[in-house]
C-alpha cells in the first residue's frame, strides 16, 4: 500500500513511458534531492563533503559515462581515466585562454574535447569487439597517460609538471582555488551531475538509448534492422567520454585543487570506475551512482569510520582490506547477482508491491 500502482492511471502515451511513472517514485526522487541540497550542507561538515560527498558526485558521473558504454552499448573500455585526464588537462587549456569565462562553462567545454579524442580511440570498435577492443582502450590509457607527462605544454610547461588550479568566482563566490569552500564546491559538482543525470535518463530511454541496447544484444541483428553501427558506436564513445572529460574536470578543479597524471588519472582509477559499474549494475544509471556510492565511501569507512568504533587499523591496512573486499564482492556479485546492487534494488521495490503479500 505504500508503494503501488493502483489508482494510478495513464492517459497518455508520455504518461506511460515516463522514466518515473509511479507518484512514489517521484516523491522519492524528490526526498533524495532535498536532502542532497538542503540536509547535506546543513548536517554535513567539511570533512564529509569533502571526503565522502564530491568524491561519491564525481564517481557516479564517471560511472554514468563508463555505462553508457559497456552497459548500455556493450563496448569494453579500460581508458576511462584517460579521458578524464582529457577532460582536466582541456579545462585547465581553456582556462588559461579564456580566463574571463565562468568555470562551469569551461568544465562542461571540456567534456567536448575529451568527447572527440573518445571517438578517435573509439573507431576500432567497428572492426573489434570483446577482448580486443579492451586491449585497444588500454592503449589510449597508456598513450594518452604518456601525453599528459611527456608534453608539456598540456601544464604550460610548469616545473612540477602538475595542473595548477585557478581562482575562478561566480557573483564573488570563489568557485575554485583554494578560497573555495567545501559546501560551494559540492553544490557545483551536485549540480552538473543533475543535469547530465537528466540528460543521461533522457537519452538511454529514447530512440538513441534503444539502438545502442539493440547493438549490445547483437550488432548483426540491429545493423539488420536499419541501425548503423558506425553512428551508434561513435556516438557512445563520445557521450560516454563527454561525460567522463566533465568528470575528470571536476575531479581537479572542485575535488583535488591540482594534482599530476602520474598520480591521478592511472590504470587504477579506470580500473575502478569499472568495479563501481559491476558492482552497482550494468545498464543501468542508479546503478552507477550505487556503485560508486559503495566504492567511494568505502576507503573513508575502512580509515576513519573503524578507527572511530574502536577498531585499530592503521591506513596502509585499511587501503589493503578494501581491496580485498572490493575484489570479493565483485566475484560474489559476478556470480550470484551479475546485474549488481542495481538489481537488488529493483527486487526491494517489487516486493513493496506486493506488501504485506511479498513472493
């Protein structure tokens, strides 16, 4: 009775196949955003924000980007942190360029750049797929990793070879550097991942979102059926790396205040980006932010959250349980629940349902 569909007509065909089409969902939706826009900054303090909240923001649009792709589209890739680095090191170019233009709209500019060198790598997988295109984007990981160290004009030939981040103010609010605070830079990151969220659940349950679905359950029967590969593969790849370049941005520009390839933007964090996609669910959005959600906090809990109940456990021993937790969890998911936590909590909802009558 609490979460059903009875009562709940639909007249329309728009009514029908919205992406929300129970009240429920919708004034749950709505708690969520609350909560992430107004309980947040009130109860959360820095170190929260800082430590648990834009990391967990930053994450889940990368994993968005990496779905988009693997999940939605069926293509493998391990360059996912690559084109985050495109991402960063073309927002700090435009920022050095266009030093009067807002930040924002540099750090979305970016995702535009990271977009066409995701296309250039992305042109194999009109003629491999499967394990090979997974070796093809772990090249461009490599390549574009040397790129980031090896030409320095990228850092404006800085000495430390690191992007150094600009003071950039909206309304004489410091957005970047290091005059931003913590709750300001949240509400910027919150919002960019609330409106390529939107875009995103627009355009993978539209025209779009369905060929590419078609082209992962079997290219050969959507090429028969009118659909061409070449745009629908090209065009993931861009979107996908749009949205991973505006989360590399936002990664250095909102979340770290600066930071070196060689440190940030590693064969690790694609590699991570890819857990947190298994995890929280293939093809599917709430998944990504789920699994990165888990990924994310997961590190703080196992330093900080354990030491604090009493537990001793020093850093070096925390970081080396999670990957250990990280790697059980992803063979206990790939074996009992292939479809992640997304699908966990499509089974929590079918059951409200069915309440108090639960099969």
């Amino acid at each position: 009775m609490f979460y059903r569909e009875a009562g709940q007509f639909k007249s329309t065909y728009q009514a029908d196949m919205a992406v929300f089409p129970i009240k429920q969902d919708r004034i749950g939706l709505a708690i969520i955003l609350g909560i992430a826009f107004i309980g947040i900054p009130l109860v959360g303090g820095d170190f929260f924000i800082s430590s648990v909240m834009i990391p967990f923001l930053v994450f889940s649009l990368a994993a968005i980007g990496l779905n988009i792709l693997t999940g939605y589209t069926g293509l493998i890739s391990l360059g996912t942190a690559a084109f985050m680095g495109v991402g960063a090191y073309a927002c700090y170019k435009l920022t050095t360029f266009f030093p009067d233009v807002n930040i924002i709209v540099l750090i979305l500019v970016s995702g535009l750049f990271s977009a066409a060198i995701g296309v250039l790598f992305g042109l194999p997988s009109l003629r491999i797929k499967g394990f090979y295109l997974a070796v093809a984007t772990l090249a461009a990981q490599f390549f574009l990793q040397w790129a980031f160290v090896r030409v320095p004009w990228l850092f404006n030939y800085n000495a430390s070879g690191a992007i150094e981040v600009p003071q950039r103010t909206l309304f004489d609010i410091s957005l970047t550097g290091a005059s931003a605070t913590p709750e300001t830079r949240y509400f910027v990151c919150l919002v960019l991942v609330v409106v390529l969220t939107w875009f995103a659940s627009n355009l993978v349950h539209g025209k779009i979102g369905r060929s590419w679905m078609a082209v992962r359950d079997m290219d050969i029967a959507a090429e028969l059926m009118g659909i061409k590969l070449l745009n629908a593969k090209l065009l993931a790849f861009a979107v996908s790396s749009f949205y991973a370049g505006v989360a590399g941005a936002m990664m250095i520009f909102l979340w770290y205040g600066g930071g070196e390839a060689n440190d940030v933007f590693t064969i690790r964090l694609s590699f991570n980006i890819l857990f947190m996609v298994i995890i929280g669910g293939l093809g599917s959005l709430i998944g990504s932010f789920l699994g990165a959600a888990f990924i994310a906090s997961l590190p703080t809990i196992m330093k900080f959250g354990l030491p604090a109940l009493g537990v001793p456990l020093s850093g070096a021993t925390a970081e080396h349980v999670t990957f250990m937790l990280v790697g059980a969890l992803i063979i206990l998911f790939l074996i009992v629940e292939p479809h992640g936590l997304a699908r966990l909590w499509q089974i929590g909802k079918q059951k409200l349902r069915t309440w108090p009558f639960p099969y």
